[in-house]
C-alpha cells in the first residue's frame, strides 16, 4: 500500500510540470528530395529553378555544385557552416545528362492541417520518436503548447485561422525560443521571419502554462471545420462507430468520459493510465488521448442551458474486422474498475464509457463529503416538509380548493337546472299558446285546455281518471 502511495505522489508531482511539444514536420531544406519537383536533390548536371513570384527561405546545409539556378525575387537562402554553391560548366558525369529541376510552391502548408504536426511531451521523446496521440484539434498546437520548428532548417506556413491571433505558450525557430510577444514580433516582423510565417493571422506567444490542474481546453474548437477539411476519414468495421469530441472521423474503440472534482490532476492521471495500463503487453498497440472538452447540457435533449467540462479518454486500437475496438473496450472497463477502487483518491466522482460495438458501463464512486452532506440536508428538509403538510392537514389549516359544481357550470352557461327559474325549455305552441291554437271542440276546446296548469315549476295535467271527485263517491 505504501508503494502504491507513492508511486501515486511521484506520478502527480510529475504530471503537475508535463508540457506538450508540438513540432512542424514540413521544411524549406535544399536538401529535403520531397521539396523538388524530380524527387531528387539537384547535382552538378542539373539547371535549379525557384518560382519568380514565390516566398521562401530555403535551409541549405552542405555546398552544392550546380548547372544554373534561377532565383525568385522575394527570398532568402540560410547557408549553415560549410554550405554553398558553385556553377560547373559542361556535365557532371556523377550526375548524368542533366535536367531542370523547380523547387515546389510551400505556400499550400497550412498551420492548422493535423498531419503536419507530431507531438511528444519532451524534446528527447520527439528526437526519439515516441509521440502522443492526440484528437484532431490537440494534433494542433495548443493555447499552452510548445511549439518547435527544428534548428538546422526553414519553413513556411499558412497561419489563416478563424481569429486575428493564434495563441501558443512558445515557439522556437532556428536554435532561438520565444517566450513573450515582445520579442517573438520583432523577429515575425524580420525579412526571415515575413517568409516562414504568413496568412490572415498572426501568432501571439503567451509565455504561460495551463493555469488549471484539472486541464485546460486546447482552445481550437473554433478551427474545427478549417482542420477538418485537411483529414480524409476512413472507412471502419465497428458496429457502432463513435465520434469523440473534437475528432473529424468516427472511430472503433471505446470512449470515457469522466466527472471530476477540484482535487483532479489531468497530466497526473495521464501518466497513470500510462503506467498501470498502456505499458501493459497486452495494450501496447492501444492509442489513448485524454483531454478537458466542454459539454452542453440541454433541457429535454433540445434547449440548452449550462456548459459543464468533462474529461474524455479515447481509446483506439489497432485491430480490424469483427475484432476492431474490443481491445479498446477491454482498456475501458480496466480503467472504469480503478474509477471504482481509486476514484475518491484521484477527485474523479463518477465515469463511464461508450464502446464502438455498442457496449456502455458507468461507474460512481464515492461521493465527497460536500455531495453526502448536500444529500442529507435535502433529504431531511424534504422529511419535515411532509411531516408539516400532515399535521396542518389533520388540523383542517390547508384546504384543497373547491373545483366548480356541475350545476354551478350549467348556470355560469346559461343552462340551468331542469326546471329552474331560468329554465326556458322550448316553445310548445299546443301549451304555451292556447290563442294560436284552432279552435276544434271536443280536441283542443276550452273544455280540454282547462285540465292543463302552468306554473313556476312546469306544466301539469288534470288525469280524469285519478281526479279526487272520482273517489268520492
């Protein structure tokens, strides 16, 4: 148990100072063979065209021994230590009979494409080529990420973007980092720095770490339809495929989701699920990003109404067919497990988890001492309000109103009660109108109408075989 604490403090005093480095891949080199035209590097025999009205600085690293080279009118050539050219008259026979080789327009490289950038939460691990996995958005740098263009090399990028500035916590061109604003625009401003950087934005260097230990939103979301429109999607074999926040595809894995509390560590509980999980055998071939996403809530699904943060974990794996996901679903419930053992020492409150093949679990671990007190007094506050509905309910104080009687809706209505005062009925020429009748005797004489009475409460008949002076006799 002890080793497991600290193991634990170790992992979090780690994860509490881990960054995360982003690097270009693309540059400007002489001697980068996918940068010309040929797929080669120019020799001896060949003619070197740059376009007329292109912008660029191209990196050169060694001398060269050319044909020809023809120059652009705005551009710049970074000759490192020993680097240069020299123009050879007559063939190279090194080189063969020569051609015109064209250097290629850099100016399609756009800043927010995902699959022209790597990351790694070192510089060793970037020289060394363990990089992270990251969404689409996080594939580009970040608000508080590190950016690296490699030292012994140029570039030239397209920093368009949905806003006037992009903000990142560094960048470093050329062996030269920069931290503040200040200086990172005086060398932005440089004839260099005019041909490596372009486009409709501009780069604002903040010089600060994600202030947050429960994580910091990547702050890309704005981007998204821009960086989406550089990734061609695949297609998958899952049941279900998923799509996780901020990613552009659908994918096979599994997906968790994590409800956190203040005492959460994002860099912290990604180590950990590094070392108690990825460096497993079994999960090697697994590729995890964690990261903080926004979630709306919505009224009835519809309506939305406050935004919450969540932690997501994507996992994906490497298999395919019937088997595609499973082993990122397998990963899911191992870390939903450890929510349960160790979630209430972590600050997670609750997780759960969707799988590709349609599976989904949760997970609730304890609650905080806050959460079980809120609980308590909602709970008793509900008892004494139930208990004080019943004693003023047997003491005759709250009255349940009187809902309206039929008859008292009949007369608002203007109905009234059969044989009312304002019951009206109908008009009945042969009793209401004796004038309107003909005048047949023994039918409707006088000596017939006089049987009938009318009064208040209807009209009567005079039965002559149940007339009192029948019985008298």
């Amino acid at each position: 148990m002890m080793a497991a604490t600290v193991l634990f403090l170790f992992l979090y005093g780690f994860g509490s100072v881990c960054a995360v480095y982003k690097q270009w891949i693309p540059d400007t080199n002489f001697e980068n063979v996918t940068n010309w035209d040929k797929g080669s590097v120019p020799c001896g025999s060949d003619q070197v065209v740059f376009p007329a009205q292109g912008k660029v600085a191209v990196y050169v690293e060694t001398a060269h021994t050319l044909a020809g080279m023809s120059l652009p009118v705005d551009g710049e050539l970074i000759l490192a230590s020993g680097a240069g050219f020299s123009v050879r008259e007559g063939q190279d026979p090194g080189c063969g009979a020569g051609a015109t080789i064209q250097f290629k327009d850099s100016d399609s490289l756009k800043w927010f494409d995902p699959a022209l950038w790597k990351a790694a939460s070192s510089v060793d691990d970037l020289q060394k080529g363990s990089y992270l996995f990251f969404v689409h958005e996080e594939s580009v740098p970040c608000q508080y990420d590190d950016v690296l263009f490699r030292d012994s090399s140029s570039f030239r990028v397209d920093i368009s973007g949905a806003a006037n500035t992009v903000p990142v916590k560094s960048v470093s061109v050329l062996g030269q980092r920069f931290s503040s604003n200040s200086e990172f625009s005086q060398y932005v401003t440089s004839s260099l720095g005019k041909l490596q950087f372009h486009g409709s934005s501009s780069l604002r260097v903040d010089g600060s770490s994600c202030p947050d230990d429960t994580g910091c939103e990547c702050g890309n979301s704005g981007n998204h339809e821009r960086i989406c429109a550089n990734v061609v999607c695949s297609q998958l074999d899952c049941k279900k495929p998923l799509r996780p926040a901020g990613h552009c595809c659908d994918v096979c894995g599994a997906i968790v989701t994590i409800q956190f509390s203040s005492s959460f560590n994002l860099d912290s509980y990604r180590q950990r699920l590094q070392h108690l999980f990825l460096a497993l055998p079994k999960y090697k071939s697994i590729q995890m990003a964690a990261s903080k996403v926004s979630k709306t809530q919505r009224l009835l699904g519809v309506i939305p109404y406050q935004t919450t943060h969540e932690i997501q974990v994507v996992l994906l794996d490497q298999n395919t067919g019937s088997e595609s996901g499973m082993l990122a679903e397998a990963l899911a419930r191992d870390i939903l497990k450890d929510v349960h053992d160790q979630g209430s020492h972590l600050g997670i409150d609750s997780a759960d988890f969707h799988a590709s093949s349609g599976a989904s679990g949760s997970d609730v671990s304890a609650l905080s001492g806050g959460e079980v007190a809120g609980i308590i007094l909602g709970t008793l506050a509900l008892a004494a309000f139930l208990i004080l509905m019943v004693v003023l309910y047997r003491r005759g104080l709250p009255r349940m109103p009187r809902l309206p009687s039929f008859s008292s809706w009949k007369k608002e209505s203007e109905i009234g009660e059969l044989g009312g005062p304002i019951d009206h009925g109908f008009d009945n020429p042969m009793f209401e109108k004796p004038h309107a009748l003909p005048e047949i005797p023994g039918l409707y004489g006088t000596e017939s109408l006089s049987g009938i009475t009318l009064t208040h409460s209807g009209v009567h008949f005079v039965n002559p075989v149940y007339d009192e002076t029948d019985f008298s006799a």
